[in-house]
C-alpha cells in the first residue's frame, strides 16, 4: 500500500533572498562544472549552494561542500531567506512548455511518499544506476537532513480522479518562473484536507514508478536503513522514512520521454566492414550516402524514417566516422532477443534499448554489459546534432540514433520486476530545485 502524506513546504522570502529566477537550479546531475560556477555567480541565495555545492582543495572531513551546505542552510532559515508553511499541504506543479502544435502543460503533484523496499512492489524502478551519484547524495542527505528537490515518478489515475482536482486549481501560482530552456514552471499551494484525503486514497492502491531519480531513491533508501538501525526502535512516522517526490499521472499526454543516442569509442579490433556484415545477420540494412550539402536533409529522413518505425518494428541510426553515409538498421525477429537474453522478461526483450546493448554493443561489438554503466566506451546524449558532431570529430567510432522509449514500456517492464540498461529513458521537462523544500527532521 502506497502512504503519501502533505509536508510543510519550506520557500525563499522573495522579499529577502531575490526573484525566483536568480534562485532555482536544474537537476544537479545535468549540472555542468560551468554551469555550477555561473548558478554560484548568478545569486548569494542560490540553491545550488545546497543542491551541489562547490569543492575546494582544501575540502576536509569536517569542511567540505557537505557541511557548508547544512551550515547555509541553518544560516538562511535563521535569517528568513527560507521561510516554512504554517500548514502541511501537497504541491501542485506545473511544467509548460512546447510551440504551436507541439505546445504541452504536464500538471502533477509534489508529496511525501513513504519509502518501501523494492521487493514490495509498491514503487517500481525502471533503470540500473551508478554507485558515485548515491554516494554524493547520501553524505549531503547525512549533513543537511533535507530534501531539496524531488523524485520525478508516475502514478495511474484512470478514472481522472487526480486530474480533477489538480486542474481545478486555476488561481495564480505561488510561484512561477521561466527556466533558460523556455519552460514556464508554476507551483501553487493544495492544503485542503478533503483534497489531500481524496488523492492520497487514489494513490493508495497503486505502484509508484520512478521516473527520473533513482539514484536519490536507493540514496533515501540507505539513509532510511542508516538511521533505522541506529535508532534501534522506530514507530514509522519519522522523517527519515518518507522521500519527496513529483507524482504525474500516467495518463497525462503532457509526459514526455526524449531519447538517449549512443556514442561509442575506445573500441579495439573494430573493422567497420566486418561488424556491417555481422549487423546484416540480424538486421535489414539501407543506406544513406550523402554529400556535404545534401548531409542535413538525409539525417532527418533518418530521424523520420525511425519515428514512422517506431511503432511497428525496431529501427536504428548509425553513423561510423569516416564514413559519408547514415544507416537504417531494422531487427529482421524479435525472436533473436529470447537466446540472447532468455533471463529476460519480454518486455525487456523488446525494448530498442535493449536490443541495441545486447544485441549490437555487447554481442557483435564485444563490449560486455557489465562495462557499460561505467561510461569506459559509451556516451549518453539525449541531443542528435551533438552525438552527430562526436563522430564528425573523430571522438567517437560509431554513433547509433535512438527513438524514445515509450511510456509504456517502462510501466511493463517496471510492473515485471525487471529494470532497463543505463539511460533507457530521459524524461522532459526537468523539474527545478528550489522551488518548495522540505526538512526531515
């Protein structure tokens, strides 16, 4: 049984720490070391500076960017730069983004959810993750005993019945900025009881799907366990046992899930002739030759191609350096999936993910899936003209262009208890951190 409970919701006083637009930050895993150090420059209140504080050399155990940030952190609640609700409440958040047709709104909720061991199957994970990123969350979730920003799941509303409610709320927002990508972000208080009751019934009886956030999942996960163990005794109401997070509704046609394209290098004994005849055993191959004016319109041909595709069959774009031409690479049988991964649920199987890191990488290229999280010869990047210029450059050996993963088979593949490899998904908008927080003690 899902528990998600309302929280008093802890803001920057705008009238003390600046515009809003000076003070939120992206998700601190797409953060780059430039992009940290300009968040730092752009305001003395950014939330940056407790998200994912700057090291310095001369970090110590007990001065390093952990600690500073719980030191600002009772320095801005001492001085009302952040200031706490009087009342518990759920957080109405509300991403637009898009033009013309392509325009969107995804409207959800931000709660607290009480947290569960994987294996009740009461929230579903959908990834494999790292070890590194749990690491640095849980030495900042042991200093500040807060959480700045929230898990990004799913949760199935078929009757509309959260829907209502969230989309009955048409006053202006509590607070509303518009990031540097474009996207407006609005949040507005929900601290009617009956709502809250309402909402939390429906979630009651439903898995939860982590979207986007894994790593601070098994991060509250161990921190739970952590403080369980040292306290001896617990009666289960404790902060430590609930996680934020943003719950979208699965029905939503705002979801958005953009794809991760695949940069390979540092491959040894690669002979593009020889790994194009062992694709040809497994796939129905056509190629694109192009010239440096024709380059552009025959990429989205590809990209078109693969999108047409994409409910109906299993294609792929390649492009290997030194080469004037893009590939379709269409999977002749699903079939070939159930030898090569036979362990896997089929759902699993199925996944376009799935059969480009087993299939292709691990099994004609060699590159075993237990290497592949560690980033050795495979680069994630979720934008085409990028990963395009990585092998225009000599970076990269082969490119391969993705479609998305849809919003389906995560929920498949999530309600079978299997998890997809690395960066199978990527889910747009990001949320911002800053714009509500919450203590856990």
């Amino acid at each position: 049984m899902a528990t998600i409970i309302p929280f008093k919701g802890i803001h920057f006083d705008l009238a003390r720490a600046g515009a809003i637009a000076d003070l939120v930050c992206p998700p601190y895993d797409i953060i780059s070391h430039e992009q940290q150090q300009a968040l730092y420059r752009r305001s003395p209140h950014n939330v940056i500076r407790l998200e994912y504080g700057l090291e310095s050399p001369g970090d110590t155990e007990n001065d390093n960017r952990y600690t500073r940030a719980a030191s600002t952190l009772e320095e801005w609640s001492r001085t009302g730069i952040l200031k706490q609700d009087d009342q518990p409440a759920f957080y109405i958040y509300e991403m637009e983004f898009g033009k013309g047709r392509k325009h969107q709104k995804l409207r959800g909720f931000i709660c607290m959810v009480r947290i569960e061991d994987y294996d009740s199957g009461i929230v579903k994970p959908h990834e494999t993750t790292l070890s590194g990123p749990k690491t640095d969350r849980l030495n900042l979730l042991r200093s500040c005993k807060a959480g700045f920003s929230q898990i990004y799941s799913l949760v199935s509303d078929p009757a509309g019945t959260i829907g209502t409610i969230l989309g009955s709320v048409t006053e202006r927002p509590a607070a509303e900025v518009k990031a540097a990508d474009g996207v407006v972000h609005r949040i507005w208080t929900l601290s009617d009881p009956r709502a809250i009751e309402i909402i939390a019934g429906e979630v009651r009886d439903r898995p939860i799907f982590i979207a986007d956030g894994h790593h601070r999942y098994d991060t509250a996960l161990n921190y739970r366990n952590e403080r369980r163990k040292a306290a001896g005794s617990v009666s289960g109401s404790e902060g430590f046992n609930y996680v934020p997070m943003f719950l979208a509704r699965i029905e939503d046609p705002g979801l958005v899930i953009l794809p991760a394209h695949r940069a390979l290098f540092n491959l040894t004994d690669f002979h593009p002739k020889r790994f194009e005849e062992d694709l040809n055993k497994y796939f129905n191959i056509e190629r694109i030759d192009f010239t440096k004016k024709s380059e552009a319109a025959d990429r989205k041909t590809v990209l078109d191609t693969m999108a047409h595709r994409a409910d109906h069959g299993h294609t792929f774009g390649m492009r290997i350096k030194g080469e004037h031409s893009y590939y379709l690479l269409t999977l002749r049988n699903e079939a070939d999936m159930d030898a090569i991964v036979p362990n896997k649920v089929p759902a699993y199987r199925k996944l376009d993910v799935s059969i480009l890191h087993h299939l292709i990488i691990d099994k004609l290229l060699g590159i075993r899936m237990d290497t592949h999280k560690l980033g050795l010869n495979i680069e994630y990047i979720k934008d085409a003209d990028e990963v395009i210029n990585r092998v225009e450059t000599g970076q990269a050996e082969v490119i391969f262009l993705m479609n998305p993963t849809k919003v389906h088979e995560v929920k498949e593949v999530a309600m079978a208890g299997d998890r997809m490899p690395q960066k199978a998904t990527y889910f747009s908008p990001k949320l911002l951190t800053g714009l509500v927080m919450n203590k856990l003690e």
